[in-house]
C-alpha cells in the first residue's frame, strides 16, 4: 500500500506545497507526522497500525495554500468537516485516502507489554501481530488486542471524499466500546465521582484541545483569555472539569470521533468517554455523523422551526 | 552512609513519612502514573517513570501569592503574602532527573531576586531518588550533565538490589532521614548496588556534545525557513512544559472571590500565543515556529549563556515521549548544531 | 524594594486626569508615609499597578523623581486591567511594585543635546526624563521634544503641553498626523516632521518612544540625519507578569525587558536577536 501511496503523491506534488504523511518517530513503536516537500522526502513515508495523528489538525494552520493529506478513514472525515464548516477551502486539499486496517493504542500496548514502551529494543510488525523486544524480553502482541478503541468500533474504515484512495476496501465491522457501555451503565453519582477524581489528574496542558482537528480557536480560547473570564487559571478538578465540559460542548455536532484528544492526553484520561456520550445524542436528535457527507450543513450551524427528533410541544 | 530498605516496606515508609510531612511519590492512576501527595492507600509505582514530573514539590501548578481581603465597604484592603506552611516534604521515588530539574530554577529564583515561595519549598524538599537501571529510548540524561544515578538536587539515591533497595544518603538532610527504623543495615549489598550503579552507567547510550548548541542555535535565530521546517508537526499545546521538570516559566493571575480576592502563580506556557501577546495586539513570538524557537533557545542557548554553561534541561526526555506529534528537542537541537556540514 | 517581589504597596489614587477618549493619568501616593518618603527611582523605570481582583499592569512612572508629590502612571485602555483602571476614581486603592527596570542613562546623558520623539502614548516615559532635564535644566545642552499624535484629541498632557511650548529654554514642536480644525501647530507625521527639523547628532542623544510603526521610520530618519546607533535611545513594550525575570515572557534572547530594560540603545537592541 505504501509504494503505491508514494507513486500517487509523486505525482502531484509538483502542484503541492507540501503532504502531510507519516514516518518512523523516534523509536520503534513511534510514528510520528511527517512534512513531505520534495521527492527526496518520499523514501521516510510510512503507514500502518503506528500511524495514529490524525493529520487533518494541520489543515487549518495551513489555509490558504495548496496541501495534501494523507488520512484515514476517521482522518477523512475531520476533511470534510472542516470543509463542511468553511475552516478549510477543499479545493486546496488534496485527499490522500487509505482503506485502514486499524491503527494501535499506545496505552493498551503498554499494557501489554512487560516493560514501558520506552524499554523498545526492536520492533517488527507482521499482517496481524507485532513481534517485539523489550527491556530484552522477547514478546509477541496480536494486533487486535492492541488496536485503538475508535478502531472497534469503526464505521468508516476506507477514507471518505478521497481524491485517491489506496488499498484494498475493507467491510466495517463496527463493535461496541466496551468501556463506554460500562461507562454509560453507572448510576449519576458515580460518574461525577469518577470525573471528580480524574479530572484532578489534568494539567490543563491543552493537547486534547491542540490535537483536536475541529478545535480552531486555539490562540483564542476562552480556556485562558482574561475577556471574557470564564475560567480561571488555578488547577483543580472544578476547574479542569469545566474546561473539558466546554471543550466538549464546542464539538457538539461537529466531533467525528477521531480520538486524537484522549490520544493525546499524557496523564490518560479517556476524554472519549465524554465525546462518544455526546455523539450519540447528536445522532439521536439529528440524525446526523459529523463529517460523513460532503456539503452537509452541521445541525447547530442552521435552524429548523420543528426539529423532527425534538418534541418541543409535545404537550 | 548506606543502608537497606525492603521493597515490601516501601510502602510502610510512605505512610510513616507521610504522618510528618507531605509526601510526593508517582502513584498508578486511570493507566497513568503521576506523583501525587500520597495518602494511604495509594499504590506508589516504580516500575514506570511517572508521566509529569516532580516539580510540583518545589514548584505547585498553582501556588496562592497573595490573600487580599477587604471588609464591609472600607476601601482599604489588606494584602497577605501566602506563603507556604513550612513543613518537611519528602519527593518518595522520583527519577535522579526530576531531582536534578529544580536545581535549574536556583540560579533564576534565588539568584539575583529572592522568590521565597520557592526558596521555602526547596529548602523544606528532600528528594529520594531511584536509579535507572536501563534507559529509555527518549533518555538523554547523560547529554545534559546528569546521568542515570546522579546525585545533583538528591538527598537519598535508592539503589534496587535483590529484594529491595539500597538508600545511600547524598546529603546530611538524607542521612537523617535513614535513621529511620524501617531501615536496615545494608552490609553486602553497598557493593551490589555499585555494581548497579556500574552496570546502569554502561548501558546508556553514546552521549551527545550539545557544547555548540548555544551559538548554533543563535546564528539560525532569524532562519525562518529553519524554524517552520523544525516546528510544522508541533501542534504547540503545552504538554512539553508542563511535564518538564525544568520548565519554570508562570503565569500570575487575580481569582476575585467577592469581597476577597487571591493572586495565584499558575505553569505557564511559551507554546501559547497569549504568552507574548502585547496590550497594543502586537505579539513577538506570534506563530509556532517563533514560539518552539524560544522553547529550545532558552533551553540549550539563553539559559547557558547566563548560567555558566548549565542547559535548562534534564534529559528526563518526558517532552519527546508525551508529545502528541513526537517533537523531539534533541533532533532539533542536533539540526541547528549540524547546520550548514 | 519590598522583600517579597509579589507582594505590592497599598497606595491610594490621589488624581485622575482623563488625558483621551482611551488614555488617563493616575497620580498615586504609597500608603506608608515613610515609605513614600523615601521612594526613589530613576526616569524610564516601570512599575507594576495592581487592581485587586483584576490584575496587574506594567506602566512607566511617568513622574520625575525631582517632584515626588506623587507617582504618576498614564494608561491607555487596552484589556482587563486598563479597563478595570479607568473605573477607579481618586480616593480608591490600587497596588504598586515599583520600581522597576533599568531606566535611562541620564548620567552618560549629561552636557549632551537631547532630541525626543515621541508618539501618541509614547510620551508617557519620555515625559518623566524630559521633566527630570527640566528640573536639572544646566546640566544638558540644547533640549528639543517633538510630540506627534494622530489627532489633537489623543495628545496626552494636553495642561502642561502650553507651559512647554511657552518655555524659552527648550524647542517643543507639536504635530499631528492630518489638519484638524482649530490645530495650530504642525502637520506631518513625526519622522517627516524630524527630517524637517534636521536636529544635528553632533554631541546629542535621541530619546524615542511610540508605536512600532513610528519607531519605524523614525529610527530611519533619525540615521538619515546622522545620529549613529548609540546616539539612539528607546524603550519597549513587552507582555509582563512577574517583573523581575522570572516568569520568562520578555525576553530577547538572554535580555529581559522588565530586568535588564525596557531602555536600550539601538546599538544594544541591534545585537540582540530580532524579537521585538
């Protein structure tokens, strides 16, 4: 699949400012993005289960030049939300599509795995399993077990609105979350718990928010401006709490559950949870999946007098 | 001096301690581990260096400076200083890195000014420290002075050897504290754990020479090309500066409470815009590229230019390993040093 | 300066003086008698203002410390502070730590000719060293301000602004940026203004202050007329927290503004790096 990733992107970038990619990061079980500019840079390109950013957060850094992208099905469809929403100009873009096999947890290899990741000697991936040395252990880890939770319960493995789209199709087989099913099953007073003692753990360091492809406000964000105040700066789990809340809120009906927040987060706080909660309330009231039809107006981005799934006056 | 401490008392102490003093040791938390003010109860985890760093010892997240008060309608306020409750606080198992990482803040806060929030809490820190016995792919302790059982900023080194660790005391604070009964006579294993202490030392990768780094990286200060190339996948959040032990930079706020306000210190971030950003709207550092510039010239160029040569950095190498993209600030510094052949 | 570098004075708003539609004054005086009695600070140097529960600011003491009535500050509204600022009236309670920074080189200034240029609220720290030169006037050459805003409306210490141009032992020229009806004195913008006046750099010193876009052109006037890069003085803007060098926001390269600033000479800025 990569050689023919690399043929398809040697063919355009004459057009292009750059492409968006993946590489080896700096050991081996870390990709890491990858900024290709000349024809030079192509031999570094990677893909597979390590190729966890999703690169469409560049995107509207980059607006207004000429850009291409590799993404994967999840990826895609933060394209076409920002699209979708005027951040990006989609002409501008051009969408390198994978049919994807799933990328991995670096939290569940961990687990997995009978020292830190750090410890890597060397790591060699087959078609469905990661063979691996560890603080020099040898040790075999099947792909499955490993693989992020987005990836089971995907619904859009091939890339969405590709320009082109490399690899063989793949059938979604969408599982449930079994942590969010868990997750949803605890009474009220449970879940504020839970939130109370994790959200102690944050350090309001922002990468759930930077990592975040549809979280645009960034240099702006009322996470830290003093006008308007809604938020102060002391750390505590109120506080931590609130930010998250808004956070979520903000990517009402714009989330496409790409992960790249709890990805991101270093103290591993499965902001998921509160994501996927939220979505699935956006899909009950609209009907609607963020970033899945080109030219779809996000439900809070318009009005309908009688939202039909909302019974207002039902009385 | 040294003595012996059995892994299953680890625990033990961290409760005695704990009753005198607070202790800050990383706890295994929700797949984490972080250092947390440890309460009884709480499962202190070696095995994994801990996410965030801990600076929090010396240097709180959010530490209150002043308490103002004002009563009735009188337009006179009072404005308390807040410093902190003076008391013992034991750092239980940290990395030598994290011990060493404060030691970055001396010359900046008891240097020219006296910042007594942060003298007192140094002077009232005693940091128990764990030798690495294997690096990390993002270790580079030994590029940047320290190494994986370096003493600097440690007051006790505990050595693992079988069945436990050896405590060696570093300073007389730590010594004291190795009265402590939970401890036993080490005998032999004072030379198991030079050899651990050996055997860690060898197994650290080939060092860089960041010696150039200060004028390398000034002379592509104004290489704007240089600089975009280095920071296009920075995503500029700030979970390098805030997982850094060195990282000092803070930001000083009002929490207004009514008839009483508080000022608080809280981390702050250089990756932020806000940062910088002037009264007028103008802002130096106003993209990403001008911001990770700051973030890596003050570490391995401004900083050691000042103070002698010291590099505001660790090599705890938390900064690469928590970064959500892989910005790795040794390739970037090694980029600047190799500039041009 | 106080033990603790957080912790402010209590002092009280002895005067306000609405200078523009966005600028005022703020005349303060330290609670603590003796303390105010012995305060002491030399021209250039900033001082933080505390609106408790708000914040703080950095302004230029823009007062000479050879009238030590009291303190003043002059603050345009920009942000949370500023505005908070504008709301107090006199008798209200502010905090201040001051002072703060380097301040001018007033003793290599001596028997020299000084030429000001000044724009808009950047008057404010050119004001507290050309009141410092007045009240020591034998000690310096030939003085000349020129003080440019956009319009009349938005010229600062518009009271004083006739006792200087009535003074016989300085040059003041006023200028705006566009004819105004009822303006008297000159229009242009300041560097072209300056090119007019043509001061000669011979055994003088220039002391700028204003927007970057006029510190701009001025330093390119000011060249063109033959003032070498230590001839030239300035003094920056930079966002400030702690004021001391600690928080670690106004740097340049290894300066920091509110330490080792906010005056520099052109020759000092040009071999920092270029991160203004």
């Amino acid at each position: 699949m990569v050689e023919a990733l690399k043929t398809a992107i040697a063919e355009r970038l004459a057009d292009l400012e750059m492409v968006i990619g993946w590489e080896m990061g700096f050991d081996a079980l870390h990709a890491t993005p990858l900024f290709i500019r000349e024809e030079g840079d192509l031999h570094r390109l990677t893909l597979g289960p390590l190729a966890v950013h999703n690169l469409a957060t560049y995107l509207p850094g980059l607006k207004g030049k000429k850009v291409g992208v590799v993404v994967k099905g999840c990826d895609s469809r933060s394209v076409i939300q920002l699209a979708n929403e005027g951040l990006i100009k989609r002409e501008d873009i051009t969408v390198f599509g994978l049919c994807c096999d799933g990328v991995i947890s670096h939290r569940k290899l961990r687990e997995a795995l009978p020292a830190d990741l750090g410890f890597v000697e060397q790591a060699t991936w087959h078609s469905d399993r990661l063979q691996a040395v560890v603080a020099g252990h040898a040790v075999e880890v099947r792909l499955q077990d490993i693989l992020a939770d987005k990836c089971i319960s995907c619904r859009y493995p091939n890339a969405l609105a590709a320009d082109v789209l490399v690899g063989a199709a793949r059938t979604p087989a969408p599982q449930p979350v079994p942590c969010q099913d868990a997750f949803d099953a605890l009474p009220q007073a449970e879940k504020l718990a839970f939130w109370e003692a994790t959200m102690a753990r944050c350090i309001r360091c922002y990468a759930c928010r930077n990592a975040c492809p549809l979280c645009v406000c960034r240099d702006h964000c009322i996470a830290t401006t003093r006008d308007p105040l809604w938020l102060g700066q002391e750390n505590s789990p109120a506080e931590n709490f609130m930010f998250q809340m808004i956070h979520v809120l903000h990517l009402a009906g714009r989330c496409t559950e790409c992960g790249e927040c709890e990805r991101s987060c270093p103290v591993d706080i499965p902001l998921l949870l509160l994501r996927r909660s939220m979505n699935r309330v956006t899909e009950e009231l609209f009907d609607y999946q963020a970033g899945t039809t080109p030219g779809q107006t996000p439900p809070l981005l318009t009005f309908q007098v009688e939202e039909a799934r909302i019974n207002e006056r039902g009385w | 001096m040294d003595r012996f401490l059995a892994a299953s008392q680890l625990t033990a102490l961290a409760d005695d301690l704990a009753q005198t003093g607070p202790v800050l040791a990383p706890i295994a938390e929700g797949g984490s581990v972080v250092f947390r003010w440890y309460r009884p109860g709480m499962r202190i985890e070696l095995s994994r260096m801990a996410s965030t760093s801990p600076k929090a010892a010396t240097f709180p997240q959010t530490e209150p400076l002043l308490a103002v008060r004002r009563e009735g309608e009188a337009k006179t306020p009072t404005v308390e200083a807040t410093l902190p409750p003076r008391s013992r606080t034991v750092v239980l198992g940290c990395r030598p890195c994290g011990a060493r990482g404060k030691e970055i803040f001396g010359p900046v806060f008891l240097g020219g000014v006296h910042d007594p929030y942060f003298a007192r809490r140094r002077e009232d820190a005693l940091f128990m420290a764990v030798v690495c016995t294997r690096p990390e792919t993002t270790c580079f302790c030994t590029s940047v002075g320290g190494g994986p059982a370096d003493t600097v900023g440690v007051d006790v080194l505990l050595i693992p050897v079988e069945g436990g660790f050896v405590a060696r005391s570093v300073t007389a604070a730590g010594e004291k504290v190795l009265a402590h009964a939970l401890f036993a006579e080490a005998g032999a294993r004072s030379a198991e754990a030079d050899a651990v202490i050996a055997k860690a030392n060898a197994a650290m990768p080939p060092q860089d020479d960041f010696r150039t780094a200060p004028e390398k990286l000034l002379a592509r200060f104004d290489d704007k090309d240089f600089w975009e190339r280095q920071s296009a996948k920075c995503i500029s959040c700030g979970a390098c500066t805030y997982m850094c032990p060195t990282c000092y930079c803070f930001n000083i706020t009002d929490d207004d409470l009514g008839l009483e306000s508080r000022r608080i210190r809280t981390w702050d971030n250089c990756m932020s815009y806000l940062f910088t950003l002037e009264g007028s709207g103008h802002n130096p550092r106003p993209t990403k590229a001008h911001r990770l510039k700051n973030r890596v010239s003050h570490k391995f160029s401004y900083y050691p230019t000042i103070h002698s040569g010291t590099i505001a950095c660790c090599g705890c190498g938390r900064c690469i390993k928590h970064c959500p993209v892989g910005v790795d600030i040794r390739a970037i510094v090694r980029a600047a040093q190799e500039y041009g052949g | 300066m106080n033990q603790n570098p957080y912790l402010p004075e209590l002092a009280t708003l002895v005067e306000v003086i609405e200078e523009t539609p966005n600028i005022k004054t703020f005349r303060v005086v330290l609670d603590d008698e003796e303390k105010m009695r012995n305060f002491t600070f030399r021209p250039g140097q900033v001082g933080q203002l505390s609106v408790f529960g708000v914040g703080e600011s950095t302004f230029v003491i823009n007062s000479s410390p050879t009238r030590m009535d009291y303190l003043q500050f002059s603050v345009m509204r920009v942000g949370e502070v500023t505005t908070r600022l504008h709301q107090l009236q006199a008798g209200d309670k502010v905090g201040v730590r001051a002072p703060l920074g380097n301040g001018f080189p007033v003793e290599d200034m001596r028997g020299k000719n000084i030429v000001f240029i000044g724009g808009g609220i950047g008057m404010a720290p050119l004001r507290t060293l050309f009141l410092y030169m007045l009240d020591n006037r034998a000690d310096f050459g030939d003085i000349t301000l020129l003080y440019g805003a956009r319009t009349p409306v938005d010229m600062t210490y518009k009271a004083e602004l006739p006792e200087w141009l009535g003074r016989s032992d300085v040059r003041t020229v006023l200028t705006v940026d566009a004819e105004y009806p009822g303006w008297e004195h000159r229009v242009g913008l300041i560097p072209n203004v300056l090119l007019d006046l043509a001061p000669s750099p011979e055994n003088a010193v220039a002391v700028t202050c204003g927007p970057p876009i006029m510190i701009k052109f001025t330093l390119q006037a000011l060249k063109k007329l033959g003032f070498e890069d230590d001839q030239i003085i300035t003094t920056l803007e930079k966002r400030m927290k702690c004021g001391v060098g600690l928080c670690g926001r106004c740097n340049i390269g290894t300066k920091y503004v509110c330490v080792d600033g906010p005056v520099f000479t052109y020759a000092q800025l040009k071999a920092l790096p270029s991160e203004l």
